[in-house]
C-alpha cells in the first residue's frame, strides 16, 4: 500500500512539472469613479471555467493555473477589463463605469439587454416610481407611465378590476389583455370571482417590483409567440443585494374619500320638478299627482286647495341618501423585507399587510403578502435562483358592483327620492320608500352580506449552468396558482331575501397554471468586433380551472346564514376547463463595434384551443437599429449625446377565446326520460386558427447635451387579421353561429416619451418626465364583404371599434320644447327610427399620457403627476338615469340638467320640458340617441408627494441608515366636463362604485 501511494505521489509531480502548476492569486477590486471597494465583480481566468466573486470587501482569490496568464474582470455597469498576472501573487484592479451603457438594463423576453442595444419598442417602468401608491395591483399604478400604454378603471372597487390596452384594441372577439409575466412565470389575468369584481395582479405587492417592462411592437413580442398579440408586461420583483444584512420597514395610514357627490334637487325642488311635468300633459291636477307619486298625498286631498297641497311639500324634509351611503374609509400599509448576502449566497424576505376601506361601506381591501427570492452560486457554472410570492386577499363585496338593481348604493343613493327618511324615530330603517326605488338601500347593505377571498402562489425555481465560457443553459419551472372563494347572503329581512326566506350562495375556484422553459445561450465577439449572440428554447404551459357553485333558499332565521343552514337546495353546479401550450423559440442577435444590430426571433407554437388542423402557428421578427453616436460624425458632438434609429417588423398570435371553441363537444341536457341526457354544445371548426397580429414600428432614440434631454418617438402600425368571429349560420342546424377566422382590423398611432433634467444647481434638481400617444383604430374587413356585422352595426368597415351608431340628437325644438332628432336625410324628426341611426365618435380615447414633475432639495422631495385623455365619448347609465328630469320615473333629478330645462317659448336649451308618464305623444324617450353621449376628456392630478429624506448623521445613532417621511395625495383634482362620478370608466357606468380620493402619510426606514 505505501509503495502504491509513493508512486502515485510521484506520478503526480511529474505529471504537474510537465503540464504546469497553479498558483494562488488574489488581490482588491475597487471602483475608479468613487474608490469604493466593489463586491461581487466575477473574476474569471481567460480562456476558462475557472473564477471566483469578490467578497464584501471587495477581495477575491483564486487558483490559476501557469498556463494561463490573464484574468478578466466584469460587473454589471462597469467597463470589463483584463489583467496580466505574470509572475505576481496579487493583483489589484480599479473598474471605471461603463457610461456607453447608460448603466441600466432591460428584460426583453427570457433575456437582459442594456438598453443602448434594444431595436424594438420596449417602455419600462423601473419600481420607484410606483412605490407607495395606495393601490392594490400594479396595472392601476401603470396609467400614464408609458407611451402606447392606456390603462383604465372598470370601477373604483379596492382590488378590483383594470382594463390595460398595449397600442390599441386588437381584437373584436378575442381578448384584448396583454400577457403578464412574473419572474418568468405566465400569469392567468381572468377575474374567477362570482360575487364582485376582483383583480387577481393584486396578489403583488407593488413595493416588491424592481422593475415592468413593456413590450409594445410584435418584433419584440415575437419570442412569446402565441399568447403575445397585445403585448407583453415583464414584471421583475426584487431581489437581494450582496453586504450585510439590509432591514427595511416602511408603512403609511389615510384616509379615502369620494371623488365628487352627484348635486340632486331637494324636496322642494323635486316636487316643483315633477308638478311641472304633470302640469305639461295638461293633468288639471297636476299637484295630487305630484304628491301621490311622492306617497304623501293626504286622504282628503280633494278638499284642499292647491295651495294647501303645496304647503304639505313645502314642509318635507330633505334626506341625503348619497352621504348617507357614501363616506370616508380608512387605508393602512405596513411591510418589512431583510435582503443581504455574499459572494455566492443572496437572498431577500418581505412580508406585507395592506388594507383599504372603499367610500361605499361594508366595501373593502385586505390582503396579506409574503415574497421570498434565494439565489446561490453552488459552484463558478452553477446558480440556483428561486423566487416565492404568496398572497391571500379577502373583499367584503357591495350589493352589486354594477348595474341598476333597486338595492345597489352606487346606483340608487342619487336617484331615490330625497323626502323618503332614511331612520325612523326610533332609530330603526325605514321601510316605506316612496318612488320606482322603494328599497331602503342602507338596510339592504347593512343586511345582506358576502366576502371574497383569493388565495394565490407565484413562484419559480430556476437554474443556470454554463456549459463552456460563451454557453449558458437555463431551465427554469414556474406555478401560478390559485384558489378563490366567494359567500353571499341575502337576508330575508330585505326585499330580494323575503319571499325566499333568505338565499346563501357559495363559490370555489382553482386554477393552477404551469409553465416550465428551457433555453441556451451563447455569444461570442469574433474580430473587428462581430457580436453574435443565439438564444434557443422550449417552452409548455398547461393551465386548468374548475369550479363549484351552490346555493339554497329557506332559513330559519337571518342569524343562519351560510348555504347548509338552508332548507332547499336550489342550485347545484360543477365545471372543468383547461388548455395546453407548446412552443420553440429562438432568437438571433448581431451587432457590428454596437453601431448596426440586427435581431431575427421566430416561435412555433401550439394551442390546445385550435382546430385539429390548425393548432400550430408561427410567428417570425426582425428588428434592426443604427447607434448613429458611435459615427465619427456624431461621436465627439457636444450637442448629441445619443441618438439610435431603429425599426421592426414582426408577427404574433391571439389564441384568447373559448377552451372548446373549434371543438364539437356534447353537453349535459339534464333529465330526458327520467335519464341524464346529453346534446351537441357547438359546431366543430377543424381550422380554426389564430388571429394574427402583424406590426410594423420604426423609432428614434436620442439625448441631448449630456443626456439633460432623453426620449424616444415611435410610429407604429398594427394590423390584426384572421380575427375569431362568429359567423352565422343556417339554423336548421340546430346552432346559429360557428366562430369562424374573418375580418381585419389596424391600429396605428404615434408614441412620444421625454425625461429633461431642467435645472440641477446648489442642491437643487428638478426634472420632467412625459410621455404622448396619439392612436388611431379602424375596421378594414368583415366576413362576406359586409359593411357592418348584421348582429351589431356599430361594427363597420371603415370605423373605429366602439364606435357610437346612433340618431343624431338636434336639440328642443324653442317653441314647444319638444326634444328633436335628425333623419336620414337630415330632416327634424321627434320619431327617429333605425333607418335614421350614423357614426358619431367612439370610446377609444385618441389621446392619452402623462407628465411628472420632479423636485428634489436638499433632503426634500416633491412629486407632481397628471395622467390626460382626450377625444372619447361614451354614455354614463347614472348620469342617463338622472337626466331622465322626472320624467319616466319617480326618481330624483339632477341639478346642472334640470336647471337648463325648458320652461318657455323662444327658450335655446337641450334638455325639453319634463313631462309626467314618458315620452311625449308622437316622441320618443329623451334619452335616445346622441343625446346621451358626454365628452370624456380629462386632465387629473393623479399623484402629489411631498417627502423628507433625513441626513445619515442625524439618525445613525438611532441604529437607522434611512429614514423618509411622506406626504401622499391620489386622484386630488379633475378638470372635465363630464358630470358624471368619473370620466375614467368603461362600459355604461350604471351603478359602479366610483374611483376615491386618498390621503396617505408614511414612513421609511432602513437599519
């Protein structure tokens, strides 16, 4: 044995003097701009695998071989450089910033560009500037940060939901919703709550995002292939830092308040109103019937005169139903996060609690968070990456989120009529409503109850291995997963429960959506400075969603109010959905010395959704740019400090329809001859296939005078074709329709986004952020060379989606008062028909952005945001409702309607005389047509901060390295002339539960 290990032991010096020895180096990298020690710089031994990390103390050392005598040093933000060893034992480097670079980095689909490098058009949102905002998800907090990006509110709900459009409306059928991306996980945006409207993005605590990145133009789109037609939103949560130990704790509290009260008439005013219609068809007791109407009419009414009954509402009370309903709620927000680590370990851990009340009580927000991210370098080829987010959030839900239901507060609180008491003496609800809405809206809601609660877990567990210097491999897995679950209660002491003796309903969902991807990268820089890169990978997504619902009638008492307490079943239901998603992609990159880049991406992808012959699709790009500032003309300009030119073409699929559209399935058909029965549920479409989206961009990068003046303008061109309709169909077949590729739509707009340093002088900065869309949609092409969709006229070749195909409203005719129209012809009628129906606007605004003004003093912040849109025109249901002037109901009026009304001959005015009972003889409803359309243009003070950052000798012996305080002001003034609640909403706005005003003050502080 010991001969054995003597030979061995020489063999291996011989071995080691004939190939060379290693030697142990080490030495100290620091920063040549500041002289700071520079952790986590990888040190790599050229030519190999062999290298290390800078510690803490910006030192490193590691085993070179004699073989090899250079090192090389990089980190992000810094000029890479080499250094020769030789014959030393130490040696020490100092990296100067890499100001070509611009030092900041952007996610552009499963890769990091810097931003110098990007060709397609890619906005990004870096965290900071969503930090705080007392909003629930983070694509409400997107509205007016990005060119091309219009978000809006479908309500003002805490956690509800947000409609987000990437350049336009794609799609007529299909969805319109971008794809949303978390740390590589895909996520499923639907709403599967039953009982209100709940945003499933708001399982993300926005303080937990480091960066969103928006992929506009299909080129860069391009690489997610199927699921990419309206663009991509890349959201990248923080992760830890290499150093010590790093806490941060950072809470505000506020308040929320309403955005405005609708001004109604008072009693007095009302029934004025309303004798006056009555007065206006000639009733010779137009004061009877006022007051009947009212429920005050006394029983010997016929023995008063009408003076007398005059007097009986003049002493009515008046009763404010909307402040009754409508008030103040309290916000709160509390995180903590530690992130820290070392050369190989990194990691960050942040917990939140967010609760917001909305101004319609029992309405609320209250959401609890935990997000972990852990990287580790196992060895100099191996990270491990994994990043956690878990979340559950409860709402208690309205009465309704919309609509004109009697119960519903946001509907009925301005329009019940204002004698009607809320209380009785006794302090019990009053239950003798007078008018169409004769429910007692603070009972029902303080009765009836519901709550939503959604359970969610995004996370990813990831590796990258590099395989040689220049190839990376990386495979990543990925759940999003969610569980949602709803309970609603009718009491039997309201109306909609009495006759049922109470109905509880309740709801559970699940979704589980997997993604796993696999990719290689390489790179290399051949001689005069050829720059290729190769990205390269597959990827499966499988989502499926199921559910149940029940519900039962008869409690024995309100106290019981969960569904088993329930003596009838009344409805029992069950469904399972899901679809599959197969793709390859890969990507081509090639610049020449970063002067002239050339990007080439094509994907093949498969979707479940598809006919049997046409579930695979694919989708190709280029994208090409020209760094005009490394031209010797341009590279010593004083004047220019960049300037890019930059243009795309590129393809992408919309597959967001129905599981099951292209299938011919069978369904239940319940009881059929005492058997459980089934029937054909659709027509099969075997080619049935994508909507394709293909756009063209071109676009200028550029900066001014050292970059004091940066920005981007982009013209674009989008056009879907192949567009999933549904085509009607002989119905002798049992089916009406089949959904069917027709049709062609084109989006095309212009997209300006500016940042100036205006003023930066003896501590002082200011600086202005602003961002411009201007966009146009158009229809080009139907199925069977029809003009417009036979189901739906609105929809017609030549006009914009959302399009308004209505009679033209000519105002009240000055003699008679009598509300007018326009035929066809473009004669005056009061009895328009269908015939008599044109184009007047749309709700797609044309105009849309936002701008930021920044200040910054000597510790001292201030922060002024407004967000516009301009050129939409769309209905209001409760401003509609109101503007009805006493006239088909008994509800209440409007102030700045009814005070314009007619009241006699010669009178120029829109809105005609009331008139008690409908319309007039020989006229229609004056609510028709045109009439009905407001202007939404906007300008509003979205956000007002003020903060104070303390200096670090003030507080360090407190143990704290930061500190802020902060000031916060949300959605503070409007300037409009839209008189309804919000010009933001989409749809008819009746009854939905407007947007708040909140108040917010807050601290920040690390240790």
């Amino acid at each position: 044995m010991r001969k054995f290990l003597f030979i061995k032991s020489i063999l291996v010096l011989i071995l080691s003097a004939a190939f060379g020895q290693d030697r142990i180096v080490s030495g100290t990298v620091i920063s040549a701009e500041d002289g700071f020690v520079m952790p986590g710089v990888t040190v790599m031994v050229k030519g190999t695998m062999i290298g290390t990390a800078t510690d803490l103390d910006g030192k490193y050392s590691l085993s070179v071989p004699e073989s090899n005598n250079v090192l090389v040093f990089r980190f992000i933000g810094s000029v890479f450089q080499e250094a020769l060893v030789d014959n030393r034992s130490n040696v020490n480097v100092s990296l100067k910033p890499d100001t070509k670079s611009l030092e900041e980095f952007v996610v552009t689909g499963y890769s990091v560009q810097a931003k110098r490098e990007i060709t397609g058009a890619v906005s990004s949102v870096k965290g900071e500037l969503i930090e705080n905002l007392p909003m629930q998800s983070f694509d409400r907090a997107l509205q007016g940060r990005a060119a091309g990006v219009h978000v809006s509110s479908a309500n003002g709900l805490p956690g509800g939901a947000v409609n987000i459009r990437i350049r336009g409306t794609g799609s007529i059928n299909a969805g319109n919703e971008p794809l949303y991306v978390v740390d590589g996980v895909q996520i499923n945006s639907r709403d599967d709550a039953t009982f209100t409207q709940s945003n499933p993005l708001a399982f993300l605590n926005t303080n937990d995002i480091e960066s969103i990145e928006i992929l506009k133009d299909a080129a860069s789109a391009a690489i997610y292939g199927a699921q990419a037609a309206n663009g991509v939103v890349i959201i990248t949560t923080r992760k830890g830092k290499q150093g010590k130990a790093q806490f941060n704790f950072n809470s505000f509290v506020g308040s929320s308040q309403p955005l405005k009260f609708l001004d109604v008439y008072n009693s007095q005013e009302w029934y004025q109103l309303r004798k006056e219609a009555w007065s206006n068809t000639g009733s010779p007791i137009a004061v009877a019937n006022t007051l009947n109407n009212m429920g005050i009419l006394p029983s010997n009414w016929q023995s008063l005169s009408p003076e007398q009954l005059d007097a009986v509402a003049a002493d009515l009370s008046t009763y404010d139903w909307q402040r009754q309903m409508i008030g103040s709620g309290s916000l709160q927000n509390y995180e903590l996060a530690v992130s820290g680590g070392d050369d190989r370990t990194l990691f960050r851990i942040s917990g939140s609690y967010n609760y917001q009340e909305s101004t319609f009580k029992p309405v609320d927000f209250e959401r609890g968070t935990l997000s972990i991210a852990l990287s580790h370098q196992a060895n100099p080829r191996l990270r491990i990456e994994n990043s956690l987010n878990i979340s559950t959030f409860g709402q208690n839900i309205p009465f309704a989120t919309s609509g004109s239901f009697l119960g519903n507060p946001a509907f009925s609180s301005s329009l019940i009529l204002p004698h009607n008491a809320i209380f009785n003496e006794d302090g019990s609800f009053n239950t003798n409503i007078a008018g169409v809405l004769n429910q007692n809206i603070a009972m029902v809601n303080a009765y009836n109850s519901g709550s939503q609660r959604t359970n969610t877990l995004v996370g990813n567990l990831g590796a990258n291995y590099q395989i040689m210097e220049n190839l990376i491999f990386r495979s990543l897995v990925g759940l999003d997963y969610r569980m949602v679950q709803g309970e609603q209660f009718r009491d039997p002491r309201t109306p909609d429960g009495a006759g049922i003796r109470g109905r509880a309903s309740a709801q559970s969902n699940w979704n589980v959506n997997f993604i796993t991807t696999q990719t290689l990268n390489w790179f290399k820089t051949f001689a005069f400075d050829h720059t290729v890169s190769v990205l390269g990978g597959m990827e499966y997504r499988s989502e499926t969603n199921e559910g149940l619902f029940g519900s039962a009638i008869g409690f024995p008492s309100f106290e019981f109010r969960t569904i088993q307490s329930g003596a009838t079943p009344e409805n029992i239901s069950a469904f399972w959905s899901g679809y599959r998603r197969i793709g390859s992609f890969a990507s081509v990159n090639y610049d020449f010395r970063k002067k002239y880049m050339l990007t080439l991406t094509g994907r093949y992808d498969g979707s479940s959704r598809f006919g049997m012959d046409t579930q695979y699709g694919f989708f190709p790009s280029v994208r090409v740019g020209w760094y005009l500032k490394e031209e010797s003309f341009l590279r010593n300009s004083d004047i220019i400090s960049e300037l890019k030119i930059r243009a795309s073409y590129g393809k992408t699929g919309n597959d967001q329809i129905g599981n099951f559209s292209a299938r011919g399935l069978y369904g239940a058909a319940g009881n059929y001859a005492g058997a459980g029965g089934i029937r054909p549920l659709g027509l099969e479409n075997r080619n049935l296939s994508w909507e394709i989206n293909q756009s063209i961009n071109f676009g200028v990068d550029f900066g001014l005078l050292s970059n004091r003046f940066i920005g981007s303008v982009d013209l674009f061109n989008r056009k879907s074709k192949d567009l999933l309709l549904d085509l009607p169909v002989i119905a002798s077949n049992g089916f009406t329709s089949v959904t069917t590729n027709v049709g062609e739509l084109m989006n095309r707009g212009i997209e300006l986004e500016l940042t100036a340093i205006n003023l930066e002088r003896g501590g002082f900065k200011w600086s202005t952020s602003f961002n411009y869309t201007y966009i146009e949609n158009e229809i080009t092409k139907l199925y069977g060379n029809n003009m417009f969709l036979p189901s739906d006229p609105s929809i017609a070749v030549g006009h914009s989606l959302g399009t308004h195909f209505t009679q033209q409203y000519a105002g009240v005719n000055p003699a008679t008062g009598r509300p007018m129209w326009y035929d066809r012809n473009g004669n005056i009628t009061y009895q328009p028909v269908a015939e008599d129906r044109v184009y007047l606007g749309n709700s797609l605004p044309s105009h849309y952005g936002g701008i930021q003004n920044a200040f910054y003093f000597k510790g001292f912040e201030a922060i002024v945001f407004f967000n516009y849109e301009y050129g939409r025109i769309i209905p209001d249901g409760q401003y509609n409702s109101l503007r009805e002037n006493g006239t088909r109901l008994t509800t209440n009026a409007l102030r700045e309607v009814a005070d314009r009304r007619w009241t006699s001959p010669g009178q120029i005015t829109d809105i005609p005389r009331p008139y008690a009972g409908g319309p007039e003889v020989r006229s229609v409803n004056m609510n028709t047509g045109s009439a009905v359309l407001l202007k939404a243009d906007y300008i509003r003070l979205k956000q007002l901060t003020l903060a104070y950052n303390f200096k670090p000798e003030l507080i360090r012996g407190l143990g704290l390295s930061t500190v802020r305080i902060f000031a916060q002001g949300i959605n503070l003034w409007t300037y409009t002339d839209y008189p309804g609640y919000d010009p933001e909403f989409l749809g008819a706005a009746t009854g939905i539960i407007p947007q708040t005003k909140n108040y917010t003050l807050g601290i920040q502080a690390g240790f």
